[in-house]
C-alpha cells in the first residue's frame, strides 16, 4: 500500500499523526491517518466559517474540493464523518 499525500491544492496544515474522529452529530467515530486527519480538519474549518457566515467563493470551492477528496480517498470516512 502506497503513502497516503494530500493534494496539490491542499492548503492547510500537514499533521505527523492522525487519530480517530466522532461526527459531531451521530456520534459514530472513525480512525483517520494523519493526511485524513488533516484533510478533515480542513474541511471542518471551510464549513463552519460557511456556518458563521463568512463564506466565499474560495471557502466554498475548498469545501467542495476536500469532500470530494474524502469519497475518493476514503469513502467509509468520509459516509461516518462528513455526509
């Protein structure tokens, strides 16, 4: 299996470890590595500054972007923790 790497567009902050993570709304939790973990974390902040308010073009697209990265790269994921 090869190394997990974020994405060229990936903007936000490369994590060493991951660990696991709960839907803040089910509950349910999932163990991320460290490039989901950042990614989650990414799209988490895009989605609550969307929540606050101050959403953008960008903010948006970057949203889009990391959700669509999640059901490409981890699709149990991205079904317990983002959809």
């Amino acid at each position: 299996m090869s190394k997990q790497t974020p994405p060229k567009w990936f903007t936000g902050e490369l994590y060493e470890e991951g660990a696991t993570v709960q839907n803040r709304f089910s509950g349910e939790e999932y163990e991320l590595n460290n490039v989901e973990l950042s990614m989650y974390d990414f799209v988490m902040g895009a989605s609550i500054m969307i929540e606050m308010g101050m959403s953008n073009p960008s903010i948006i697209k970057d949203l889009r972007k990391g959700l669509d990265w999640f059901k490409e790269n981890n699709s149990k994921a991205y079904l317990t923790l983002l959809d």
